[in-house]
C-alpha cells in the first residue's frame, strides 16, 4: 500500500524517480548556494536525496529537508554536535540526548523513535544519531512525520498549496523562515529528474 506521503506528491506533479546529479550539483553552485563543492558536503546531499527518493516523491520536499539541513549546519551538510561544552551539554535536562545530527534531535523519546523506525540502538549510544547515513534518514522521517513540532512537509507542499516561509514551523517556529524559504525555492530549482 502507498504511503500517503507518495500519493499526495505524485498528485503535485512532483514525482522523484531518479536525480539528475549532474545537473544538480551545477545548478547549486549556479544559484549560489555553494561556490565550491566538497566532498563531505556531496555525500552529505546524495545521502539525503538518495534516502528521500527511496521512499517519497515530492520535489519540494526534498528541496525543503535540504534547505533546512543546509542552514542547520552551517551549510556542511553533515551532521552537526550542539553547541557549548560538556559542562554546558550535561546542564540540559535532555543529556545525554542533545543534537548531534542534521537538525539537532534532543530528547529520549525522539531517540527511540529514531531506534523504532531505524533498528538502530541510538538509546544505548547516542552517538549514533550523528552519522550518516543515519541523520540523513533522521532529519527526512522527522520532517515527513512531524515528528519535531507536529507539523510536517504534506501540511505545506501538497495538491494545493506550497509554502517555503511557513513550513519553518517543521523545525523551530518561524525562525529565519525567509531565509530557509529562499534556500528552499534554489534548491527546488535545482532539482530535475532524469
């Protein structure tokens, strides 16, 4: 059975088979989103569009998770430790479950959710979160899901609407929500299928 995710991208004419890689990483020095291209950062994005077409099909999804990553981590497109020190960290009523990922999971609940859909025990090691390909797979099913705020991708990109600026609330209100939003639309931009 299709997940609705699928159903509701393929209604938006935004079906994602296969990725013109080429044509992509081009496109996002063109639009200036990175003037030069490392490799962590490339397999930072094919880690992420590799995991997403594998399982969903909206275009603007995918151009929004990678937006949100890009300004997550400061453009590196790997996953990122919260700030502050060890001191800092342990004061969090959340520690040992800080950020350490593409969007900063915290909590032991989201932790678990991570290890339910996952298989992978970032319970007993939390350190796990932070690798990829596994943040990559985190920051999509957490965005797909809602699993951060309650909102989620479908409730800003489906048949009938597409909203860039508020689909901030995903993550964390509307905080930079312009910004991400301009991210969102060059990479969308970017994006064709073969």
């Amino acid at each position: 059975m299709a997940d609705n995710a699928d159903i509701v991208g393929e209604q938006a004419g935004q079906a994602a088979t296969q990725i013109d890689k080429d044509f992509f990483f081009q496109a996002i020095k063109d639009n200036k989103l990175f003037l030069t291209l490392t490799q962590l950062e490339v397999n930072g994005m094919n880690d992420i569009i590799d995991y997403f077409i594998s399982k969903y099909t909206d275009l603007r999804w995918l151009a929004y998770v990678l937006a949100t990553v890009y300004h997550e981590t400061a453009e590196t497109m790997q996953p990122v430790k919260e700030y502050g020190g060890e001191k800092y960290l342990k004061s969090k009523k959340y520690y040992p479950y800080y950020g350490r990922d593409l969007c900063q999971t915290t909590w032991i609940y989201n932790y678990q959710k991570v290890k339910d859909f996952s298989g992978i025990d970032v319970v007993s090691n939390p350190d796990l979160i932070g690798q990829m390909p596994l943040a990559a797979k985190v920051a999509i099913e957490f965005m797909v899901h809602g699993w951060y705020t309650g909102k989620k991708l479908q409730d800003y990109f489906n048949s009938v609407k597409e909203d860039y600026v508020n689909a901030r609330k995903i993550i964390n209100g509307l905080d930079k929500a312009e910004l991400i939003a301009g991210y969102g639309k060059k990479f969308f931009a970017s994006l064709k299928t073969l």
